[in-house]
C-alpha cells in the first residue's frame, strides 16, 4: 500500500475527485439506468459490452474487447507497470425476453439487475471520469474491466480468461470486483463450488407391462436421499443442494433418462473435494443397489455426471493490503466492515493467490436475482459508498504526489 487512507483523503486529487462524482452523480443514474435497459442475459452480453466500450472510450479511456468479450481499459500510471483490476461484471441472471425496463419511484430504481451488477459498471465509469478530470496520477496502471460470465453456468469464464490468456495477467498485483451496493461486507474469502448435472438412464418400458424392470428414477431417489443425509462442517463453511430436477416421458411410463442438478459448495477447497468425492460415491451406489434391487433383463441403469461449473476456493490474508486498505477506506467514511465469504468474481485471483476483494458500489439495494431487484440511487449514501470504493483503490494503486 503506497499511503495511509488519511494521506488519500488529504490528497486535494483525492478531493477534487470527490467534488467531481459529485456533480457527475446525475450522469452516474443516467448510466445505470442505460446500462440496466440493454439486455445482458448469460452468455448474450454483447450489446452491453459494446455501449460499455464506448463509454468508457468517451470518457477518455482506449477501451478494447478481448477474445472472450470482456470490455478492458488501460489507465497508465508512472510507477514500474504493476496493473491493479477494478472489475464488474456486465452478465445478469435473467433469461433472454425478460423485462428489463426501469421504474424510477423517488431515489428508487427497480428492474432485473439493476444493481448486480449494472451499478458496477456504472461506478466503474464514474472513476475513470474523476481520476482524469482531477488529475490524478497512480504509481500502478489500474486496468477497468467489465467482465462476461460471472453469473450461473457463466463459471467466471470472463474473469478465468483474464488470468490465463489476457495481456496483463503477469502483471496484475491486486484485485478489486465492485459488485452489489451493500458497502458493509468486504469478501475475502472465495466460496468454491463444483455444480454437476447427473443423469440417470435404463431402458425405460410400460409402467404396468414392464413392470419389475429397473427404473432410474429409484436411483436418482436414493441419490438424493443420502446426499441429504451427508453430514458437513459449519466451518469451513460447507454446503450442498439438490436443485433442478428432470426427465421422463410420460406418467405411465418408466423413465428412460431422469437428472438432478446439484450444487456443491465450501470455502474450503479441501472439503469441497470431499464432498465431491462423496456425491460420486453416492452416485455409483444408487446404481449398483438399482441394478440389483430389479430385473436387467432389458438393460441396466447407468449415471453420468456432467461438471457444470467449477469455481475455485480461496482467500486473501487480513494482513494483506488490499483488505487493510480497504477495510480502512470502509470505515473512514462510516461504514461497519465485516469481513465476509461468498462466490464472485474475485474467487479466480483468491486461488491464484492473488490479493483480491469484493467491495461494494454504493447506496443500498435489495431483491437481487428477482425481478423486483431495486436500489437506492439517494445523492448522499450513494456518494459516501462512491467516495470509500475509490479511495480503497487509490490506496493499492498508489496516489502519486
């Protein structure tokens, strides 16, 4: 860390930048309401990567996308050419024909990933205009990224990109992904997740005529059933769920193919690997128990499981700077930071070792992932978050004199 979050917020660049999102707040709603009306379902982000291109171009920045259809901007700064990621991402969770029109009551705006994560990029704008108009000058580059795939079955490919094939990957020293307005929880922690789609099949026949034969509905049961019964530690915090749900033809007919899909997850990358090893233990049981408990005369029950996503775990140290500056940043400008784990962008450099966070964008919001997803857009709260969130970056980034 180049300087204490004191000096920054001494720093008249610092100030001048504060005096700037302020008269550009306006904009800042503008653009998230823009941004928010141009669909961005997973693995369709083009339209929306596009208009944040030219943003971010208008705003000074040469803006390119990279070869997965991430937005990336360089901003040089002077020091020895360390890049410093502030990234969000511009994928929603809602599918292609949703309604994705803004309705503005008071300070309130609603709509489906109006705030997870179109703020984000938003916020993203509204720094990249201030550093310039202020004058700053960092130590480090700082490179803006809006990111595809985060989101779902996304599996963070936007971000795993950026790390394995992206020009600036041996240089980047820190990492910040701005997502949700909630300023009071600082991820530092990666909850890893490996998600499958496991599917069960037989011959399948008449429910009255072939009756006695296997049937991969009992297997996919028992499956079910004693992943229900797994037991898993509170800390690390381990988790599992059978989620979606599959298959067959028609009520009087044994099943030919029947699935799950299921989620598993641990901010513990060891003990998600045993829980992995466990659903596939449980996996080949339900089989063999199926093919024994009925005739195979027609043909036996067989399973597959297709990974869908494998999102790493990981952590940043307390210590490291990137969290102190941040926390600090946080509670300078009167938030209570806690330190938290969850899935995000940032679970890629966490388990590359890279010092990493999520950090907050401002304001305050609810319902995200629903349809009724709102955020607080109120001049005030909206700047304070604004205002912390840059003066965490400059921290890492360094602000030079």
């Amino acid at each position: 860390m180049s300087a204490s979050i004191d000096a920054i917020l001494a720093h008249p660049g610092f100030q001048r930048a504060q005096a700037l999102l302020r008269d550009g707040h306006d904009r800042l709603v503008d653009e998230i309401i823009t941004l928010t009306e141009i669909p961005a379902p997973p693995f369709k982000e083009e339209r929306r990567a596009a208009a944040f291109r030219a943003m971010l171009a208008e705003a000074g920045l040469d803006a390119a996308l990279d070869g997965i259809g991430n937005v990336l901007a360089l901003r040089k700064g002077r020091g020895n050419g360390n890049v410093i990621v502030a990234a969000a991402h511009l994928d929603t969770v809602f599918p292609e024909g949703t309604d994705v029109t803004v309705r503005r009551e008071g300070t309130k705006l609603f709509a489906p990933g109006v705030g997870d994560d179109t703020r984000g990029l938003a916020v993203l704008l509204a720094i990249a205009r201030a550093l310039d108009a202020a004058g700053i000058e960092t130590e480090h580059d700082i490179l803006f990224v809006g990111d595809v795939g985060e989101e779902g079955k996304g599996d963070l490919r936007g971000i795993r990109h950026l790390f394995a094939e992206g020009a600036w990957r041996e240089r980047i020293k820190a990492f910040f992904t701005l997502d949700s307005p909630n300023m009071e929880e600082l991820v530092t922690r990666a909850v890893g997740s490996r998600r499958y789609r496991v599917a069960f099949k037989g011959p399948g026949g008449h429910s009255l005529m072939a009756f006695g034969i296997v049937n991969p509905a009992y297997a996919l049961g028992e499956m079910v059933a004693g992943l229900s019964r797994l037991e898993v530690p509170n800390e690390p915090r381990t988790t599992f769920c059978a989620s979606v749900f599959g298959g067959g033809t028609s009520i009087n007919a044994i099943p030919e193919e029947v699935w799950v899909e299921v989620d598993l997850r641990s901010t513990d990358a060891n003990e998600l690997s045993r829980l992995d090893a466990a659903l596939h233990r449980l996996i080949e049981q339900a089989v063999a128990n199926e093919n024994v408990r009925a005739s195979t005369a027609s043909g036996e029950i067989t399973a597959e499981a297709k990974l869908l996503g494998d999102r790493p775990a990981g952590q940043t140290a307390p210590d490291s700077a990137i969290v102190t500056a941040s926390t600090a940043a946080l509670g300078a400008f009167g938030f209570e930071v806690s330190h938290a784990a969850s899935s995000t962008d940032a679970n890629i450099p966490m388990s590359l070792g890279i010092p990493a966070v999520k950090i907050g964008t401002g304001g305050t919001g609810g319902r995200a992932h629903s349809v009724e997803e709102w955020i607080d857009v109120e001049p005030e709260a909206s700047l304070r978050g604004l205002s912390a969130t840059l003066a965490a970056i400059l921290a890492v980034a360094g602000l030079a004199d």
